[in-house]
C-alpha cells in the first residue's frame, strides 16, 4: 500500500468535484486522522491508511459497477436488467465513495492485544486498533452529517452515504424505511454494492489481495498496524451553516 500515493490520488479525485465548502472539507480531512487511521479493527484493511485506501477501492468498484453514458464519463448509469434506474453525476460518484466512511475519522485509536506464542508458548502483546469513537453519532447518518457540515451535497449523495450500509447495518432496526429510501434513490444500492465489493473481493487485512495489488488504489506493501505517533486532535464538526 502506498499511502503517499493513495493521499495523491484522493486529492486529485475530490480535486474533480467542484462544490461550494469542498476547500473546508479537505482542510478538516487533512487536520483530521483520515490519511492514517485503518478501515476497521480486524476485519478488513485493519492498518494504517486503511481507511483511505478502502475509499477508492469504493470509488473503483462503483465505477465498474456503473456504466458510463458517455465517453467523457462526466455522467453514469445504474443500470439493472438493461434498463437505467439512476443516474449519476461523477461528481457523485466521487463523493459518495470517498467520503461514505468519514464518520471513521477520529473513531479509532491504537492498542494491544494479547497473543499466545506458538512456539515459546508465552502471551505476547501485539499491536491492534480498538473504538474510541469521539463523535457517537451512528454510521451513515453521521458521514452524511459531517459532509454536509462543510459542503453541499445533493440529496441522492445525501441518501446514498446515510444509508451505505445498506441491510447489514446492526445499529438500524428501520428496514422499512430503508427500503423506501432504495426506491426512491436506486443509488444507495449501487454504493452499498460497491462498499461490499471492496471489503469482500478487494481487501485483506493489512492491504488489498493481491489479485487488486495493483489497481490504481495500488497496494504493495502494508504499513504496520500502529497509531500516527502524535494523534490529530478531535475537533467536532462546525455548527450547521458555519461550515458552507
Ligand atoms: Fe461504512
Ligand atoms: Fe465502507
């Protein structure tokens, strides 16, 4: 995984987007511990920069999984049995996939674990990540919210990152408005599609399989799990209408 590389490529993806508040955005994303902090504790891209390089796994499965409308891919198609059911600004794209996991900066800090030692038979500490989540605001609904603080986005971006998580999400009971929420915008499905994708099919613990080694998310080598040696500090988002 290079990190220096993938903050480059984040960048100049967002650097596509042209959007009132978006320059406040990236200076919070650039302040915060987006760059370093992992995708999750132990499940999938559990290291430093995973977090970051799970969003354009994101971006690049949302692009596969979309079909260009033109050859200057400024617009894209949701398209289910031959048929479109949404359209989709690339803007959106951009922003549904590189910003649907925000709601994971300043969420996570480093800590130990004990393991036994095979060998020696001893229990060691190794490094891990835990929970430390200093805005509890849910999942999506709290991305969605932390975007929206700082930019404008447009109502499908909107829905799309509060409900990313699609069925799968344990915190939310409210499957009937889900369900609406997909028929009124096919989007959040294709994101949630996509999410899965990188997490599933892309993503190993401490970097991309190596079958997605080299897609443009790139990924070679995996920097250790640990912590940036001096913590960003948190900041809560600014109030709404300060930040836009
Ligand atoms: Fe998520
Ligand atoms: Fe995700």
């Amino acid at each position: 995984m290079n990190r220096t590389a993938n903050i480059a490529r984040f960048e100049a993806e967002l650097g596509k987007v042209s959007r009132p508040g978006l320059d406040k955005l990236l200076e919070f994303i650039r302040r915060s511990d987006f760059y370093k902090a992992p995708a999750s504790t132990k499940y999938h891209l559990s290291c430093e920069g995973g977090l970051l390089q799970h969003s354009l796994n994101v971006l690049d499965a949302l692009r596969c999984l979309l079909t260009a409308k033109d050859e200057e891919g400024s617009e894209w198609f949701y398209i289910v049995a031959g048929r479109p059911v949404a359209t989709v600004p690339d803007e959106s794209v951009i922003i549904a996939a590189l910003l649907h996991d925000i709601c994971k900066t300043h969420f996570y800090v480093a800590s130990t674990r004990n393991v036994k030692n095979e060998k020696t038979g001893k229990w060691e500490k190794v490094p891990c990540y835990a929970v430390d989540d200093k805005m509890p605001l849910g999942h999506g609904a709290k991305s969605a919210m932390i975007v929206k603080q700082y930019m404008e986005i447009t109502t499908q971006e909107m829905y799309a990152i509060w409900w990313h998580m699609g069925f799968t999400d344990t915190a939310s009971t409210d499957t009937l408005t889900l369900s609406q929420a997909i028929d009124k915008y096919p989007f959040i499905w294709a994101l949630h599609t996509a999410d899965m994708m990188a997490s599933h099919f892309m993503e190993d613990t401490i970097g991309n399989l190596a079958k997605f080694a080299d897609s443009p998310a790139g990924a070679a080598a995996a920097e250790p799990a640990s912590a940036p040696a001096s913590a960003p500090q948190f900041e809560d988002a600014p109030a709404i209408g300060a930040g836009a």
